[in-house]
C-alpha cells in the first residue's frame, strides 16, 4: 500500500461517520490493492451515472404519470445503473476476490451486492437524496426514502423493491426457519459500517483460502479507516499471533486492551499478551 493511500484511509479513521464520502472512501480501499492506477476516470464515471440520474428523474417529472417521487427514483436508479450501464452479479462473484473492489466492479459491471450497494448509494447522496444501506445479515440491501415514504432495494437483485415477505423469506434462508425477522434487522448501517462489509468480503475468502499474511494486511486496512473498532484490533492481534509476528501481535492486543478497557470480555487476550510479551524478552 502507497503512502498517500494509507494516508487517505487515516484520514477517514479519523472524520465523523456523516462525513464520509462512501464512493470516495470505497474508490481509496480499491486502490490500495491497485497501485499506479489513476482513481480520476472512476469518480468521472460515478458522476455521469449522477448525472444520468438527475436527468432520468427530471424528465419524468415533466411526464403526466401516476409515479410517486419515490417510485420514479427508484425506477431512475434501476434504469441507468442496472438496465444503461449494465451492472449486476451472479453467483460466481461471491468466490471472486475482485467484486469487492470497486474499481474492478467498474470495469466489469458485476460485484457483490454491497459493492453495488455503494454505487447505488453514492449516485443518490450525489443528487441529495435519503439513502443508506442495511444492516440486514447475510445479503446487502439499501432503503430510499422521500415524502415520508421509504423502500427497500435489493441492488444485486437489479434494483428489486423488497416487501415484508421477500425481507422474511431472505433472512430465513440465512437465519434459519426458527429465527423471526426483527425491525432491528433492517436498521440503517453506518458509512463505516458499509466499508467494514465491504472489506470483510475480502478478509473472509482469504481466511477460507488460508491466505494468512494477506488477510492480515486486509485486516490492517480495515483498522486504518476504522480505528475504534476494538474486535478488529483483537482480530489482527490474533493473527499476528498465529504468523509469530510477535511485535506486531503486542502493538494489535495491547490497543484492543485499552479500547475495551481491560474488562473481562479480554481476560483470555491479556493471557496471550502476557505469552508474547515473555516471548520478546
């Protein structure tokens, strides 16, 4: 990772929640993993899809229709970003390390549902519109809201309105048949939030592939956009740990200690600390 792209993810540890730019921010994660390559061409192509949005929905507005302001947003999001530039996912993308990085999905029109979920998101706060993503398990959706009146959308699933029983079915296909959907489920998710989902993507299917150095630099990633997030210093510390990084595995443990305070819930990674420390004397 270039200086100036850990730089940049420092300086999104650092800002408020509200204040990251979830394009930006995803673009800037992308880069790390593509050294060199300009990020210009691809907030050029967020900002025409933008573009291609607000005159979509403006043209409508002109139209005699029955559309609520909602729908014709919804309708306008799905007809340039699904239908004009073709962006969409199969189940091939879910073992592809590629659709989580935005700039790839760019290029290819295909990535997981919440890299597509940040493009959706990104066009609409681009024209100033209500939109955030979920923090529905198992499969990213994102809500519109206008008027007093919102919906959920499946991006994956081309821009598809999800109602009560398409949410119930969803959840229980991942959840289980015992499990009851609850409102907490579909609660709006942090910008952090989304950009953890996002990476976690990668982190996971390296752990799956026993890719262990790599997934401790993209857990590093992680820490850097997200540095109050205590479970993932914990998580590199145990890493580290399992590589023999020992330095590292002190620096990571000791940082999860201090955030949570020393309380119970790290009685077992202060044991580990206390081994590692003994380790470097």
């Amino acid at each position: 990772m270039s200086s100036d792209i850990r730089r940049r993810l420092i300086e999104i540890g650092n800002a408020d929640d509200a204040d990251i730019d979830l394009g930006h921010a995803a673009l800037i994660l992308a880069a790390a993993d593509r050294p060199g390559v300009p990020l210009e061409p691809y907030h050029r192509h967020l900002e025409s899809i933008a573009a291609e949005v607000c005159e979509y929905v403006g043209q409508g507005e002109n139209e005699a229709n029955s559309k609520t302001d909602l729908d014709l947003r919804i309708e306008a999001l799905v007809q340039v970003i699904v239908r004009r530039y073709g962006y969409g996912g199969g189940e091939d993308v879910f073992d592809d390390l590629d659709a989580a990085n935005l700039m790839r999905v760019i290029d290819s029109r295909s990535g997981l549902p919440v890299a597509l979920g940040i493009i959706f998101i990104a066009t609409g706060r681009a024209l100033g519109w209500a939109i955030t993503g979920l923090e529905f398990p198992g499969h990213f959706l994102i809500r519109l809201e206008t008027g007093g009146e919102r919906k959920i959308i499946d991006p994956f699933g081309g821009g598809t309105v999800m109602e009560a029983p398409d949410l119930r079915d969803m959840f229980k296909a991942v959840a289980g048949n015992h499990i009851e959907l609850t409102p907490d489920h579909c609660r709006d998710t942090t910008n952090r939030g989304v950009l953890l989902r996002l990476q976690n993507n990668i982190k996971a299917r390296l752990v799956r592939g026993n890719r262990w150095d790599d997934a401790v630099e993209a857990i590093e990633t992680m820490v850097l956009f997200a540095p109050h997030q205590a479970d993932l210093w914990h998580e590199v510390g145990l890493l580290h740990a399992r590589l023999d990084h020992i330095k590292d595995a002190v620096r990571a443990l000791e940082e999860y200690l201090r955030q949570t305070g020393g309380e119970d819930v790290g009685y077992n990674a202060s044991v580990l600390l206390q081994e590692l420390r003994a380790k470097l004397n």
